[in-house]
C-alpha cells in the first residue's frame, strides 16, 4: 500500500493517522466486532455486490449525471461541473449507503433498523430500503430538526418508519445520534444500527465512505468521457460528518495533483459562538465512538454547533476528514448561514437547480477560489432543496 493510498484506508483498528478507532461500551462490543470482523467479506461477495450495483442502478438511479453549468462557468471563469446526487431517488447522496448497509443487515440477520437523522434525508434513505426489504425501522431526530424538516419527517412516516425526538441538548442530529446509540444498547442482539455520515466506531467510518465513493468512482469515468481527462484540479464539497465529501473525495486521494475543498458551516460566524465550523474551533476528542476533531470547552465539554442547516448542525466531523485537515491533503473552508443562502439563490437563478441548504456552503467556494480559466472544478451536489423551502421562502425578497 503507498502512502497516498493509506490515506483512504484505517489500519487494523480502524484509525485514520491519529484519528478514528472505536470507543463503545460494553454491550456494543458484540454487535461492533461482529460488523468489523465481517464488513469486507460480505461487501466483496459476489452476489452482494450484483445485488448492490443493480439496486444503485434500477432503484436509485445510478450513475447520477455530471452537468456542465455553463452560466456557472461564465461567471466564476472555470469548467464548473455538477455531480448531480439531488437527483438520486429519496433526494440526496444518503441513499447509496442506506442500500448498502440494509444489504448488509440482511446478511448478517438483523430484523429492526435504527437510525439518526439531521436533515432528515439520511432517515427518509433508511426509510425507504427498510420498506423496500420489509423491516422495522425506527428513526431518531431531534425536536429542532422535526420543526424545520417536516417535509422529510412526513416521507419518513409515509413510509412506514417510525420517528423519535431526540429532546435533550440541543435537540439536533447530536442529541438525536445518542439517542440512536443508546437503543442500540437496549437492544443489541436483533438491531442494525445504520449510521448515515462517515462517523461513530470502526468500522462505520470506512464502510459508509466504500458505500459513497461510486460518487467518485462515476466522477473519473464520466469526466474523461466528457473532457478526456478522468482528473479534475479542484473537487469540493460540504462537510458535516463529511459522507458526500468522502464519497466525492475517495478515488482522488492518491492523485495529489487533484485539489480537495471541504466546506464546512460557519453558521453565523466561526467566531461567534453560533457556528459548527469544525476544523476550526475543533480539538482533538472522543465522540459517538471515535476520536475525531470535536468542538469542546476547555474541560471536554461538548460544544453546541449551529447552522441554518440541519444537515450540518454537528460539532464534529469524521476521522478520514480529520485526518485529511491535519495532514494537508485537503483544505478546509468555511460558509456562513447567510453565505450559503446566497450561493443557493445564486444556482436556483443561473440553472434553474435549487440546492440543498447543505449543498450551497460548497457552492459558496466558488466565490473564495481565483481559478485558472481552463480549471475543472467539479461540486458535489448533495441533495435537493425541496426540504429546506420553508426556510428559503423566509429569505425570498
């Protein structure tokens, strides 16, 4: 393995440089080892992965298209393309790893599904394979975000999930994610737990970003079909937990010539106690069973993030991320609340695609970048805006 390629994968215990690892009670050890002891073998069967690529293709709708947006472009003086997973069936990136973990699941004998949801698109991507396969599923979100998702919240029950405030705290997907874990404590033998970014204990991390990398693994073929040339100089793309941005990232990491752009929430300002901008306030610590970069007070404390969207409302982000801020191979940046509303308005108007909240911080990059003319830049559009409308329709003049 060289060291370029290292950086896609953990080590034996599931650590990412100094990042990652699993810190789990007890009554997870069980369930934790039994998923690292047999991810990759099932993930590389055969007939697992026929039964993955035919649902990618025939349900979500794989691969989702490459677009040149060409009045983007004119703008911002580069050949700006857009990976398009708003257009994935459910509405976002989530479902790529949703059908492969039920598929997983399934394997490994599980009959009840429990997941976390922030902008509630990871829960309606665990709703959805959990109808489509038949099995209980339960989601949790916090009280916040139920308010300012019901759309999604709606889709959730629709079809057939049932959903859980999570009341503490803040009452957002950190709050909803110890909910979550603390389910699966009281039920250890019968659940799957089906994380939904590139967070938690080995081997969530790496199994989640092998399930998203066909973003990246598309981006290659369908750039050399279009430009001749499977490389592009910048792929950016917004970060929470970071699990488009690891998809997006994957089969890049060892082309060191190809830039990596991660842009994280500065809610109303990195410095103004109100942000969720990670790698920026964040240090070293443990959370939700790995130890990552975690916005935390002096004494360990958990620091409330904030952004206007909920699926970066998280004080942390996951350990490939940290990993790839500390060691250089990626540069962080950072969008406001405000920032991000721009660019999104920005891209409804110039190509007529309305982003998802999360998806327009990576958008506002193109405003802090100085790109060569002939620059391919390629943006992972995560999701579509159809769930944040309610909070568009405040900010329409």
């Amino acid at each position: 393995m060289s060291s370029t390629q290292s950086i896609a994968l953990p080590d034996e215990q599931g650590y990412f440089g100094q990042f990652g690892g699993a810190y789990i009670p007890e009554m997870l050890h069980r369930n934790v080892e039994e998923l690292r002891n047999r991810y990759l073998e099932i993930m590389q069967e055969e007939l697992f992965q026929l039964e993955f690529k035919q649902l990618l293709q025939d349900y979500v709708g794989r691969p989702t298209p490459l677009y040149f947006a060409e009045r983007l472009s004119n703008r911002y003086k580069a050949n700006i393309f857009l990976k398009r997973e708003d257009l994935c069936h459910t509405g976002a990136h989530k479902i790529n790893n949703t059908i492969g973990q039920i598929l997983l699941a399934q394997r490994l004998g599980k009959k009840r599904i429990i997941a976390e949801t922030g902008a509630g698109q990871h829960g309606v991507a665990t709703a959805t394979v959990c109808a489509l396969k038949g099995i209980e599923c339960i989601v949790y979100m916090g009280e916040k975000d139920i308010e300012r998702q019901a759309p999604n919240v709606a889709r959730m029950k629709m079809l057939g999930a049932t959903v859980i405030p999570a009341t503490s705290g803040s009452k957002t997907l950190k709050d909803a994610t110890n909910e979550a874990i603390r389910d699966w404590i009281n039920h250890p033998h019968d659940t799957h737990y089906i994380i939904g970014s590139v967070v938690g204990p080995h081997p969530y991390p790496d199994m989640v970003a092998r399930f998203q990398s066909v973003i990246s693994e598309e981006i290659r073929k369908q750039l050399l079909d279009k430009t001749g040339n499977e490389l592009p100089d910048y792929v950016i793309a917004c970060v929470g937990g970071g699990s488009n941005a690891a998809g997006a990232f994957y089969h890049f990491l060892d082309d060191p010539d190809v830039k990596l752009i991660a842009v994280e929430a500065a809610g109303e300002g990195v410095n103004t106690g109100k942000s969720a901008a990670t790698t920026a306030l964040g240090k070293p610590g443990i959370l939700h069973g790995s130890k990552s970069l975690l916005m935390q007070t002096e004494d360990g404390q958990v620091v409330e993030p904030h952004s206007i969207s909920a699926g970066l409302d998280y004080p942390g982000i996951g350990p490939l991320h940290a990993h790839l801020f500390e060691s250089g191979r990626a540069t962080f940046m950072s969008a406001t609340d405000k920032k991000a509303l721009n660019a999104a308005f920005e891209l409804a108007k110039m190509e007529g695609i309305i982003p998802a909240l999360e998806s327009a911080h990576a958008l506002h990059a193109l405003k802090m970048i100085n790109f060569n003319p002939d620059a391919v830049v390629v943006i992972c559009l995560s999701g579509r805006g159809d769930k944040d409308l309610a909070t568009y329709m405040q900010h329409i003049s």
